[in-house]
C-alpha cells in the first residue's frame, strides 16, 4: 500500500451477502521541512545612480519579514550580478535584528577611453537560502553605472570612425576605419584604442580593425585615440547587430 495515502478499508459484515463496501482515501499528507510562503523581502541599492570611478559605492540593503510581517532575523541570502560587472563585499549575508542585511556594491574604474559612454545598468539579485520546499526566491534592484564626462581641456585629438555593414547581423565581418581622426595641429595620434562592447579579446591597434558579433544585441563600440604628448580623445558607436 502506498504510504503516501491513508487509506481506510470499511469492511462491511455482510460482504459476505454481497453488500457493499466504502473505500475512504484521504489527499497527500503535507510536506514537512521549512517554507518560504512565509517569507517577503525586498532588495534596494542607495544610491541608484553612480559614477564608475572605482571608489564610489551604492549600498545593497536586503529587509526581510515573516509571515506576521515582523522583522525576519538569521535569515541568509546569496548576492549576485548580472552582468557580472564590479564587486559585492559579501556573495552572502544575514539579516540581522532588525530584519535587514546590507552589503556594498562598488564599480570598476572606467577607463579614460570610456569616458562620455553610455551608462551601464548592473542588477543585483538577493535569493533566500535554507528552503527544501520550494524553489528559492529572489529579488533585485538596479544600479545604473556611468563613466565620468568627457574632460574639456583643449588641444584633445578628435577620433572619428564609421563602420560597414551598417545594419550587421551576427556572423558578419563589421570593418571599422577611423581614418578620419586627427591631432591638434603641430601633433599626430599615436595610438588607437578598439572596445568592440561585447567583452571579447581583441588585439587591434591600427586606424582600422574588424570584428565579427556572436550574438545579437546592441553594443556600444568605442574607439580611442592618444597623440605625441599623451592627450585622450574617445568617441562611441552605437552598434545594433540582427539575428
């Protein structure tokens, strides 16, 4: 017989003479172990908006509550990011008394070339740890990452750069020429810098440089430029690549 089921057989007397008989069967005992049907927490990052100098930080501040809605202690949680950009100071917390949990989100410090670009949006996600029910539960909040500004100082060299196919799909060879690009006068570039935007290895150094997409997406290209004296100058290419 299946233990799972509580089964009771009525046996009747008069089986015998050919009365009927009831067969009573109750629904699935409940599963024992801790519960997270009790559980709410929330996820909020102060501040939301940082500059990416490396050193300015934004506070993750889990708060949980139990099924009375009174603070939720010892209770622990994992952190993540996505994407996986910048640094938590702890992959794991617990709330404390007052039913809370913080750690600190700091992003890496931008390079001079990224400067001006867009900003970039991090999620943080907290999921509860400890449950054997169900599948634990997450939540997230947002930071939105920006490079410093573009300096002003003058005597900058200009980059400029174009690129083809202006509609590229993945797999296609995208050639960037940034010949168009030019020192100060009584100067020259010496060194150009490629950030494709989708974190893949890429060694080129020249006026001009291909790359091909993997995925589909939007990427943000940037191309770099240094002159004689090691002035900066950078410029950004939105760069939406199709299936």
């Amino acid at each position: 017989m299946n233990s799972a089921w509580s089964i009771r057989l009525s046996l009747c007397a008069a089986m015998a003479l050919g009365a009927a008989c009831t067969v009573h069967q109750a629904e699935t005992s409940g599963l024992t172990g801790p519960s997270e049907l009790g559980l709410s927490f929330a996820v909020t990052a102060t501040p939301d908006f940082i500059t990416q100098n490396g050193f300015s930080p934004s506070t993750i501040a889990v708060s949980a509550k139990g099924p009375n809605g009174a603070p939720l202690a010892g209770r622990d949680f994992a952190l993540t990011l996505q994407p996986a950009f910048g640094n938590l100071s702890a992959k794991t917390v617990r709330t404390g008394s007052d039913g809370t949990a913080t750690a600190i989100y700091t992003a890496p410090a931008a390079s001079p070339f990224l400067y001006g670009t867009p900003a970039t949006t991090v999620w943080v996600f907290a999921t509860s740890i400890g449950s054997d029910r169900q599948t634990a539960l997450s939540q997230s909040a947002a930071i939105r990452v920006s490079p410093p500004p573009v300096p002003t100082e003058p005597g900058r060299p200009t980059p400029n750069v174009t690129f083809t196919p202006s509609n590229p799909k993945v797999g296609d060879l995208v050639m960037f020429d940034a010949r168009g690009s030019f020192a100060a006068a009584g100067h020259r570039i010496q060194q150009f810098f490629w950030d494709f935007g989708d974190g893949l290895p890429q060694g080129e150094e020249g006026d001009d440089a291909s790359h091909i997409y993997q995925t589909a997406g939007t990427y943000t290209m940037v191309l770099g430029v240094v002159d004689d004296v090691g002035r900066i100058g950078s410029t950004f290419r939105t760069i939406v690549v199709t299936p």
